[in-house]
C-alpha cells in the first residue's frame, strides 16, 4: 500500500537552531499536508500544499510540494522551545483516505 | 466555534471490560474520522464516517470494536471485551470537504486508554 517515510525520525537541537525535516513516498500524492501534534494533544494543520513545485509560508515554517510529487520538506526557522512536538507529513491516498507519516519528533533545548 | 470534543480524555480499564468512547464533531461537518494512535505503529485509521453512514470500516482491527453515529453530532467508538493491546490514544476528527481534495482535519484531543 502506499506510504509515506519521513526523516529524521527525532531531533533533538538547540532554542534558535534551523530545522528541516522530509517526507518521501514511492507513489505520487497530489496534495501534501504537515500537521503538528503537541503533547498531549491531537493533530492541528500547519501548512497544505496542492501544486507540485509550491513553497508556502506559515511564520516561521516553510514547506515545499516536491516537483517530482513524492516529496516534500518542511523547514522552521529560530526554532523556540514551544516548536517541540511530533510532525507529521500527510496526503490523500488512491482511497480517499488520508495517510500518515511515522512523524518526526522535535526536541528543543533552551 | 467549539472544536471536536472527545470523552473521556483518559480511561483505565481491566481487561474484559467494555469501553465506549465518544466525540462530538464540529457543527456542520459531515466526515468523522476514528484513529488510533501507538508508538508501534503511529496513528491508524479505524473508520470513518459521511453523513452519519460508515463508509470505510477496513482499520477495524477485530469484531470487539465497533463504532456509531447515530446522528450528527455524536459518535461512539465501543470496546467489547477489552484487551491490554487497545492500550493507546484514540482521536475523533472531522472535515467538512471531502478527504481526497483536501485532507484538512479537525482533531480532538484525544480519549487515553489504558487496559490493564
């Protein structure tokens, strides 16, 4: 089935520090979407991208919908302590349904 | 406007014993969506529903669960029997468009469930 890989899988780095994290798949999505999950907390929407070549800003956060669309990045600018949390890439699969990324976890040291 | 509102926000349970989870979508809303949510395998879709119909059920993991919507502002997702394998975090989400143009879902924040 299709699936979506992200890496890294943590990260663990310094209040300030630039972040960039991934997400691949084999097959092509046409919508890319990065969700955010505090802890203890559900997923809220940061940034969706519908064009393969898009770059989209949110504040801080900058994503990219890969031209080749089966991947895209997600990067965050001065990270602050209150960026912790798990990032997830998602997209519309072939069903209809949306698939998840495993998440990359973000740690930030003050 | 209120957000999708789950209950319990924790529950700890024996094994064998029944559990009903239940969410209250976003006004106006007509996509449901129950996931599931481990370390081991990250988050899972278990159904969703469209206008209160199940629509996809094929993330059910066995005939112990099963899940509701009798109109729509409520849903339930039930547990019978227990097993200390459910052990995880259950989110209820909605849309209001559908998935494949969008994905842009609503969550709440989560029943934890704990079968010991």
């Amino acid at each position: 089935g299709q699936q979506l890989n992200q890496s890294p899988q943590s990260m663990f780095i310094q209040e300030g520090e630039d972040v960039s994290m991934n997400c691949t798949s084999s097959s092509i999505f046409n919508t890319w979407l990065w969700y955010k999950q505090d802890p203890g907390e559900g997923p809220v929407l940061l940034i969706a991208l519908y064009k393969a070549g898009e770059l989209t800003s949110n504040g801080r956060l900058t994503a990219q919908f890969g031209i080749t669309r089966k991947d895209s990045f997600l990067n965050i600018s001065a990270s602050i302590p209150s960026d912790v949390g798990i990032y997830f890439c998602a997209g519309p699969g072939n069903t209809g349904k949306l698939i998840f990324g495993q998440g990359t976890t973000l740690q930030v040291k003050p | 406007d209120a957000g999708v509102i789950q209950s319990p926000r924790h529950e700890v349970t024996e094994m064998g014993q029944e559990v009903t989870l239940r969410c209250k979508p976003i006004s106006g809303h007509d996509y449901l969506f129950w996931y599931r949510q481990t370390m081991m395998r990250g988050l899972e879709l278990l159904i969703y529903f469209n206008n209160n119909v199940p629509i996809d059920d094929s993330g059910m993991p066995e005939d112990r669960f099963s899940a509701k919507m009798p109109n729509a502002s409520f849903s339930t997702l039930k547990i019978q029997p227990s097993e200390p394998r459910d052990s995880a975090v259950y989110f209820c989400a909605s849309s209001s468009r559908v998935v494949r143009n969008t994905g842009e879902l609503f969550f709440g924040e989560g029943s934890r469930l704990t079968v010991l």
